[in-house]
C-alpha cells in the first residue's frame, strides 16, 4: 500500500514539472521578441521626470548606446543624447553635468563637460602620510604633491587645516593648505569679583594671571565686565591670556562669516569665524550661550558652513551672539566698480576692482570689453578667502 502511494506522489510531481518545463518558454517571454530594451528606448519627457546631477567622470563607454560613469551612477548614452564637449575631452577624472530620465536605468538627455570645480576644505588633519603625500582631513582625502603651497602651523595629525584645491574621485588634489594649530580655547565673560596678584575670580571661575596675560580695554575694577580669553586647568579654573574690561557701550552687528572651528565642551562656546567685513576678512571670536538662537535649518554648524549672525561688539575682536543662522551656500555678492588691474594675458585669473580681488575663469558670463578704468558690475560668491568667484561681469557704460 505504501509502495503503491509513493508511486502515485512521484508520478504527479513528474507531471509537475514536465508542464512547467513546457510553460516557461511562455512565462519568460511574454513580450515580442521584436521590442527595444526599455533602457535603450528614447524617453517621453512628457511621462518620464527629468534628473539632473554633476559629478566626475570614471568610465566612458564607446560607440551608441553606451554606459558611462558620472559619480557614482552609471549612465546610458545613446544615440539622441545632446553632448556638449565645451572644448574638453571626456575621459576619467573630468567633469560632466548630466541631465537624465529614469526608465530602467538612467538614461541620458544631455551631457555638458565642466572643468573640474574647486573645493575648499576646513576640518581637523585625522591621517598624515607624507610618503605616500596623503592626508585626510575630516573625513576626506586629500592629495598633496610638491607642488602644493602648504603654510601656516606645522602640519599634525590633530591640527586644522584649510585645504583648497580640485576635487578628485578619491577626494581632493590640494594646491594650497593653511594649516591651524591645534591649541583649545575658551572665552568667558562676567563680573570681576576678586583681584589678586596672581589669581582673579570672574564670577565663580578661578582665573591663573601670568606675566604673559596681556590686558585691553578699559581698567578693570571690582563688579566691572571682564571678557577673558585662555586655556581651561581644570573645573571652572582657566588659565587667562588675553583679559578685556569692556565698556558699556554694545553696539549691535550683522555679519556674515564662514565658521572655522568650535571650541570648549560647554556654554559658553567660543566660535571662531572668519568675518566678511567689504573687501576684508577679519577673524574673529563669537561667544555662544545657552540663550543664543542658532538655526541649524540649512545645515548643522560644523567647520566650513556660511552663517548669518546678530552679535553684539564687545572690542577687540570679540562678540557676544544672540542669534546664529547656518546658510545653505555662501551669499551672493554684487560689486560696481572701477577695474583697478587685469591678468597679464588673457582675461581669466586674478582681477582688481575697487578693492576686492575678483576671480574670473572660462566660467565667467563677461558683456563688454573690459578694460583697466573700466566701472564694471559683478555679480558672484565669495570663497573662504574672499576672493569673489564671478559668475557675470557686466562693462556698464558701453
């Protein structure tokens, strides 16, 4: 009887699979054979949503339809693909700006070569590898070669550094690094309750006066305002080296600065930014309570963001915030005036007008002819050191 039932299970699943065997040329090829892969086929901007994104190039396909590699998406070239060179070959390590339909891949409208764009960097060196010219600053890689103008601090794993160069598929191609010491500060303001020869007490934090601490402003007295600059010892105690007694005048500033660090482990924090003051770049020091506003909306506070700050000057470099907005990108500057000085030859490079510097590259929209004497209106974004990169140079008066 057993025998007889394992007969009958074993004939029925024969039977199974043998009309599965039949069916699955039918299952697998419900489409005609005749019809175009659905990646291959011109797109329907009517139906399909444009993309549109940049980055550098790391594989070019040959012939139509061909897969390419911008960032880190593969890319479909095909034969009504609008390809703008700009003059520029395309090939690995070049940038494209391409605009895309996704149907079952990415499949490319058009394509624009770009020269590869600038990046600038500033965060904490993690890895230093001088034989290999590698570094990594934050959590990028940056290439420095000898040709790469490096100044300021030494360079240590654990200091700062301001990298600007062209950015790479495995980070950054540095030509130029300012590199910051590492040393933490702290900034503290209050009332002056005790002054000894030695030791001062602001409030209720122990202030070490040295023979180097260096005084500013007005002459300190008892219950005056102080604003102290220096190291922390230990539990609310802090070694001083700068002291301000401020004045009662707290005139009121909006500024526009890049943040270059953040220091201190609690309120308050000592900001350092770099301060957009006309044609100059001041550095200079905010201090950050626990009642300062900061919208982060844009972006979090770290090392490298633009910001919109409400302060109030208390001397010598110092601000007390009250508010603190993160912007999304740096802010757009315009500029009228005359052309103080031009690049040697050509027109890209290094301008002068009124007293800002001026960086024009192939970029650059210019109407007119320029020349030195000429007033001229300017329209760009300021970079770390501010330098305005110009996006369009007007000639006004021709």
């Amino acid at each position: 009887m057993k025998r007889h039932q394992l007969t009958l299970v074993f004939a029925f699943a024969l039977a199974l699979l043998l009309g599965l065997a039949l069916a699955l040329p039918f299952l697998l090829d419900s489409s005609p054979p005749s019809a175009a892969p659905a990646s291959l086929a011109p797109a329907d901007p009517s139906s399909v949503p444009n993309l549109t994104f940049e980055g550098m190039i790391h594989a070019v396909g040959t012939g139509v339809p061909a897969l390419w590699v911008i960032d880190r998406y593969p890319v479909t070239v095909i034969s009504t693909t609008t390809i703008i060179s700009n003059g520029l070959v395309a090939r690995p390590g070049a940038w494209a700006r391409v605009e895309v339909v996704k149907l079952a891949g990415l499949q490319a409208t058009s394509l624009e070569l770009q020269t590869v764009p600038t990046s600038d960097l500033y965060n904490r060196i993690e890895v230093l590898d001088e034989d290999l010219g590698l570094w990594r600053v934050g959590n990028t890689w940056v290439s420095v070669g000898p040709e790469t103008e490096i100044s300021g601090a030494t360079p240590a794993v654990g200091n700062l550094a301001l990298v600007h160069g062209a950015r790479s598929g495995s980070g950054v191609d540095a030509s130029r690094i300012l590199v910051v010491a590492a040393d933490a500060e702290v900034v503290y303001q209050g009332a002056l309750n005790l002054m000894g020869a030695t030791l001062w007490q602001v409030d209720d934090v122990t202030l070490e006066i040295a023979p180097t601490t260096v005084f500013s402003g007005a002459v300190p007295a008892l219950g005056s305002q102080v604003l102290v600059r220096g190291t922390e010892t230990g539990p609310r105690r802090m070694q001083a080296a700068h002291v301000w007694a401020l004045e009662d005048i707290d005139p009121q500033v909006n500024m526009t600065a890049w943040l270059q660090r953040i220091d201190g482990q609690g309120f308050p924090y000592l900001w350092r930014v770099n301060f957009l003051d006309g044609p100059n770049l001041r550095p200079v020091f905010v201090a950050v309570y626990d009642d300062t506003l900061v919208d982060e909306t844009a972006g979090l506070a770290v090392p490298g963001v633009w910001l919109s700050i409400e302060a109030v000057n208390q001397g010598n470099a110092f601000y007390r915030a009250q508010s603190i907005a993160v912007l999304p990108r740096a802010p757009k500057l315009q500029i009228i005036g005359p052309i103080v000085s031009l690049p040697s030859v050509g027109l890209p490079g290094i301008w002068q007008v009124e007293q800002y510097r001026v960086e024009v590259n192939a970029m650059t929209g210019i109407l007119g002819t320029p020349d030195v004497g000429d007033m001229v209106w300017v329209s760009g974004m300021p970079d770390y050191a501010n330098v305005v990169q110009a996006q369009l140079i007007e000639v006004l008066g021709e």
